[in-house]
C-alpha cells in the first residue's frame, strides 16, 4: 500500500510526515510544470516528430538519468508525437524507492487510458531471479543531494521492472524500463558498446531533469552524449543558476545564501572548484566543449507564492507547494548545519533563528520562494566512445 507520504493525491504535511525525498519530488511537480520553459519544450517536441529513431525496428529510445518518480516521462508519454513508432524508455535513478514511486505513476496512467479508452494491455514483468541478491553497499556520486547510497540487491531488485503497453492503446507501443543505478556508471557501462543488441543500442534522445547541478558537469556530459547516437537529441531542464530568494526580506538572506550556494560549489579531482551554484550557465559553456549544439534555451524559475485564488479563508499554496517550501527549509538547515562535510561561517544560533522564522512563513502563507533555473536543448555532433 502506498503511504500517504509518498500518495502525489495526498496532502502532505510537513508536521506530520517530516522530511520524505519521494514526497518532495511529489511535491514539487507543480513547481516543475509552472517553470519549464515552454519555447525549449516544444523545441524538443518538434524535433522528435521529425526525426527517425536510431535503430533498425522503428524503436525511439529515450535515456532518463535521475529520473525521481516518473514525472518527465509522464509529460513525454503524453506530449510526444512519434506516431506509432515503437517507444523504449529507460529510467534510471539510484533510489528504488523513486523507481517504484514512478512505476506505481505510470501503471495509474497506463493503466486508465489502455483500459479506458482502448483494448490495449499494461503488463507489469519482473524476472524471477532479480531479488534475493547479497546486499553489498556500493558507493555512488552526489551523496550530499539527492544522491544517496545504494545496495547491491536494491540496485538488482529493480534492474528488470518493465511496464509495456500493446500497439493498441492510445499512447502506441511503449516499453517503459526501470534501472536503480548510478547514473553515471550506467552511462559508462553503455558507452563502450557499439554493438547492435537492443540493451546496448545508442539513445535517440537523454534527458536530464534538475540533474546536472548535482554533477561536475564538465566531467559528466561526456559520459552522458556517449550514450545517444550521432545527431541525438539531450534536453536538460530545471538547472539551478544562482539565485535563492525569500520573501519578506530578513537582514540575514543576503548571508544565508551566499553561504548555501558556497557550499553547493565543490573541489574535483584536480582541484579545480565545480560550480554546481551556477550550473545553468556553465551548462551553455560545456555543452559545446562537449560536442553539443544548443538549439534551445531558456528561463525555468521557480516560483512559489501563496494566492488567493481559492475558495477558502484567506492565501494559500497551491497542491503540496507548502511541503516544498520546508523541503527548501529543510536542504539550507542541513547545508549550514557545521557537519564535517558541510562546515558553516554562520552561528548555529543564527541558522536555526532563521529557518524557524522561515517555517512559520510557510505555516502562515506568508513566504514566496523565487530560484532561478535554465532549461537546455540541443542536438549531438558523433559522441565519443571509448574502444
């Protein structure tokens, strides 16, 4: 049974559930769908209806790394006009608990339009053999964020979740795959591979949704065009590009996020500083380095305000955007909370003054939230691929 906290028909709230990353990314599906930028959107529509899949059997393959709980392959599924061109979409996520999340999203839209509107069947599969494995913690990029650990027999538990849609149904054919992994792994497990099995054929098009500001991005989108086929299609929306802003002012915002953002920023390998705070913008600078060609861009603030617009007493916020915002709350306490990994300039006393003042903003729809992202793109020259 699907908890309220993770149930995106549920209201959550914050005082009751706490902190509950699937519920955040419920949360804020709202949010995304008011800020993507709907100029690059229908760039990447326009695109995909003109542009023939990659492989021999009429297959469009779409590559999602960070997937969270389904909500960019909803929008896709919904919004795409391939015809009835076969569809293969891989989702991956290194959280089975967002895996199973989108799967449980995508079988409740799968399921009404197929039963609904037509006689196609939704078929859950899973190979018999992928659980029971040995748990063996691994290791896997972006801890800090929305990266966490994962354990082997997680990550093989959801290695062959399928939900595949017949020919009939109003969507067309679709084949939607689950992996739990790490992105990036997964990408370079792939890259290598030229050959012509299915598994292993090049993507038509690689999304990345709020994605590559948890990354070095110059390091990373390498890995990622390896994965799409010469002339493929990437589209990365909801960048963060250095802007947090609360209203109403306090004396302390101007501290607060200069030290938030300080700490999104991170040393590589070589040493050299990775500006996760400022992702947007890098994102138009390495995309091209990359062997990319940026044929869209745009603005994807997000924008949190309460209204009055509803049939009730007073302001409010929309759907479950007061979870979001403690969610916000919640990352700026515990980026400036003086961990060994994350040690503030700012008095402890002077954080926590902050966020309860914040809070209780929220509690009386009184805080606005504005940051700013960009949304990108854009086509691939012959991505390179290791021999």
């Amino acid at each position: 049974m699907e908890s309220a906290a993770c149930d995106p028909s549920q209201h959550f709230s914050f005082a009751q559930v706490g902190f509950n990353y699937v519920a955040y990314l419920h949360s804020k599906r709202s949010v995304d769908a008011r800020a993507l930028n709907a100029r690059v959107w229908d760039a990447l529509l326009d695109k995909v209806a003109v542009t023939p899949p990659a492989g021999r059997d009429d297959e469009f393959r779409v590559l999602e790394v960070g997937c969270g709980v389904g909500d960019m392959c909803v929008r896709f599924l919904t919004c795409a006009r391939r015809g009835r061109r076969k569809l293969r979409y891989v989702l991956v996520d290194n959280k089975l608990e967002n895996l199973e999340a989108a799967r449980r999203g995508l079988l409740r839209l799968l399921g009404d339009k197929a039963l609904a509107r037509s006689p196609g069947k939704t078929h859950v599969s899973r190979r018999a053999d992928s659980q029971d494995r040995e748990s063996v913690s691994v290791s896997v990029a972006g801890d800090h964020s929305v990266h966490a650990k994962a354990s082997f027999e997680k990550r093989n538990a959801a290695m062959d979740m399928q939900i595949c849609v017949g020919e009939s149904s109003t969507i067309g054919p679709a084949c939607i795959e689950f992996v739990c992994a790490d992105a990036l792994q997964y990408c370079t497990r792939s890259k290598s591979s030229e050959h012509e099995e299915q598994e292993n054929a090049p993507f038509d098009l690689l999304i990345a949704a709020a994605f590559l500001d948890l990354v070095d991005i110059r390091a990373s989108l390498p890995i990622l065009f390896s994965c799409l086929k010469a002339r493929g299609m990437f589209y990365f929306p909801i960048n963060f590009d250095g802007t947090t802003h609360f209203s109403p002012s306090l004396h302390e915002d101007e501290e607060i996020e200069q030290e938030f953002h300080a700490h999104m920023d991170m040393v590589n390998e070589s040493g050299a500083t990775v500006s996760q705070s400022r992702a947007g913008r890098k994102l138009l600078e390495y995309i091209p380095r990359a062997g990319g060609n940026i044929l869209c861009a745009g603005s994807s603030a997000w924008v949190v305000m309460p209204s009055t617009g509803f049939q009730t007493a007073g302001p409010r916020y929309e759907e479950n955007e007061a979870y979001f915002l403690h969610c916000i709350l919640s990352f700026i306490e515990d980026t400036l909370s003086g961990s060994e990994m994350c040690s503030s300039k700012i008095d402890q006393d002077t954080v926590m003054r902050y966020i309860q003042r914040r809070r209780a903003h929220v509690d009386a729809a009184e805080l606005s939230y504005l940051a700013h992202n960009v949304d990108v793109f854009g086509t691939v020259d012959v991505p390179m691929r290791n021999k």
